[in-house]
C-alpha cells in the first residue's frame, strides 16, 4: 500500500480521468465538440506510449482509479491496447470506461476482457426523438451498446443522466424505470457552465432539487448514505417506486460539493488539470517531451496547485468543452 497523496486542503488524491481524445460521434447541445470526420492520431495529442508512461506514474504515486473518457473513448482504435496496458499496473484498485454506448456492442466484452470493470453510459432520455435532438445520436445504437455491456460481465454499469430543463426533466421518472428494470444505477448531473455554445446558459439549468421534486422528494427518494457507487461525489438515494438506485451530482448547488473532491484530470492534449471548474493547467506534454520534469513530478505539482473549490457560480468563462477536458 503506498502513502496516500494528500492536496494542500488534506484532500486524498487517487484518481485519475484520463481523456483519450477531445472527439465525439454525438454532438450534445450542451457539449458541441466540434463535427467529428473519423479519428486519426492528432500530434499534440499524447501518444499511446506516452498516455501509458503517465498512468503508470501516476499508479506508482498512490493515484488507484483511472477512468478513460474523452471525448468518445471508443474512437480511438487502440483502445483495447491502452487497456491491456493498464491492466497489470499494481496499485491499480479500479480501471473504468465512460461511454456514450452508441459504439459499445461490438467491442463491450472484448473490453470486459481486456479489464475494464466499469463503465458509465450517458443516456439523456429514452425517446429516440428526443434522443436525437438532445444527442445528435441513435438511441437504438445506444441500447445495443447498453444490452452488450449488461452481458459482457462488468463488475458495475452505471447510466448517467444530465439535468435539462424544459428538455428532460419529463424523461427522469421514465429513466429511473428503466434503470430498475436493468438493475443499474442512475445518477442526474446538474449541467456545469462547460460550453461556449448558447446551450450553456442556464435557460437549461435544472437543479437535482428540483429533479428530487419531479421524482416525488423525501417522500420517495430514500438516502442511502452507505451505498458505495464508485469514486465520485453522487449522493445515492432508493426509489421506493421501482427500487432503483438514484445518484445525484450537483456541482453547482451542493455546499461543500469540492470538499471530497479526489480528482486529477489529464487532457487529451497532455494537460494536467487540478479542477474542472477553474482553468489552471499543467503542460505534461511539453515537459515530458522537452524531458524537462518526469511525471511524478508533474502530478504532485497538480495536487499541490488542487484549487478548494471550482469557479462555475462565480464567474466561470468556458474556454473549451468537457470533450477537451475529459468528462
Ligand atoms: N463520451 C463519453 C460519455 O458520453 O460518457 C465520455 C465523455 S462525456 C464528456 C462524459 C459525461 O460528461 C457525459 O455523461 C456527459 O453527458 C457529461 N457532460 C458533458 N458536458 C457536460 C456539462 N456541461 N455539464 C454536465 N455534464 C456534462
């Protein structure tokens, strides 16, 4: 066991969220990556070698969670490979993928077996229509994504859900239905101020108050403080209608929401980025490139630099969207 990695507020630093590319097959309105026309290695983007360098680092350091994100990891061809990598890595406790799920069925036990052990889909709504316009994608390819991953073994499957008002907010007590009826877990995301696109605004802002509310509140919703759902900040609760598993993740109106934060993200771009919400980062690339500091270096640099809390109720200006940044 090696000593835990501690920020500057005490915070225990242990996972990872690595972008694998700034690319998506979908084009959610409240994302807009820009149009994707196929994926091909871009080359201030890290390598394979390099991406797999920076995890085995950061695994030696104490960081025990990686999650691949992007972006839509599934683009990138060597997906597989990258997994196999990491896989052995000791100190390594969890290895998790998240997907939109269009491109899953193909490859979902491929990647059960290559060792990813959970995986968390987005699913917006149920309606293909409406899908549609929310995602730009086909929910047909995303339930047969779904369905590969429920047979492929993974030791967990989540759905996640962003809160969109006057978009979805119909769709959240059809959704919770649907996760009891798979037996996953669900979790609604309150929409972070992440995209320059008019569709950031908060016209679309809906608060996980407010979806507790459309969900039947207390009445309901049963806490589930012990409910252990992965790595992050979701606060679970038991719908006593269909038993489902619900999580909920406000960023922007839990106090304190930033006090358990556990998180280093890496770009895909080879950035080290300490907060979503604020835009300080560390250029991984250039230094591991230039071979002017080693990664060690560089994650204990982003810990030491982990801001308290992020900026998206004070004034955040969004320079680039969650695909850069890695989810
Ligand atoms: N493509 C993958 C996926 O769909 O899960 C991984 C990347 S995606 C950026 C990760 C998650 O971030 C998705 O669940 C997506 O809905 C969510 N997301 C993107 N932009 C967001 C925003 N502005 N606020 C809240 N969640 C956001």
């Amino acid at each position: 066991m090696l000593p835990a990695l501690l920020d500057p507020l005490g915070r225990k630093i242990n996972y990872l969220r690595v972008s694998l590319t700034d690319q998506c097959n979908e084009r959610c309105l409240y994302c807009r990556p820009a149009a994707y026309h196929g994926w091909s290695p871009q080359p201030d983007h890290l390598s394979t070698p390099e991406l797999i360098q920076v995890i085995t680092a950061a695994t030696r350091l104490g960081f025990e969670h990686i999650r691949l994100t992007g972006g839509e990891p599934l683009l990138r061809p060597d997906l597989l490979e990258i997994t196999r990598s990491l896989r052995t890595l000791p100190h390594l406790t969890s290895l998790s993928l998240s997907t939109n799920g269009t491109r899953l069925a193909p490859i979902a036990r491929q990647l059960q077996q290559a060792g990813i052990q959970s995986i968390n889909l987005s699913l917006d709504a149920l309606q293909p229509e409406l899908y549609r316009k929310i995602t730009g994608g086909s929910f047909d390819d995303f339930f047969a994504g779904f369905r590969a991953a429920l047979d492929a073994g993974f030791t967990q499957i989540k759905i996640n859900c962003v809160l969109l008002r006057g978009m979805n907010q119909q769709e959240l007590r059809p959704l919770v239905h649907f996760a009891a009826e798979h037996h996953v877990p669900i979790r609604f995301i309150e929409l972070m101020p992440l995209t320059l696109s008019p569709q950031n605004g908060q016209d679309l802002f809906l608060s996980i108050q407010d979806a507790q509310e459309f969900l039947g509140g207390s009445e309901t919703l049963i806490p589930k403080p012990d409910y252990s759902g992965g790595q992050g900040p979701a606060r679970y609760f038991e719908d006593k209608v269909s038993g489902a598993i619900v999580g909920f993740i406000g960023a922007l109106t839990t106090p304190d929401f930033c006090a358990s934060c556990n998180k280093i993200r890496l770009t895909a771009d080879g950035k080290l980025r300490p907060c979503l919400g604020r835009h300080g980062e560390i250029d991984l690339r250039n230094a591991l490139r230039q071979g002017s500091h080693t990664p060690e270096e560089l994650l204990r640099e982003a810990i030491a630099n982990k801001p308290k809390d992020h900026e998206f109720s004070t004034g955040y200006e969004p320079s680039r969207p969650m695909t850069a940044l890695g989810g």
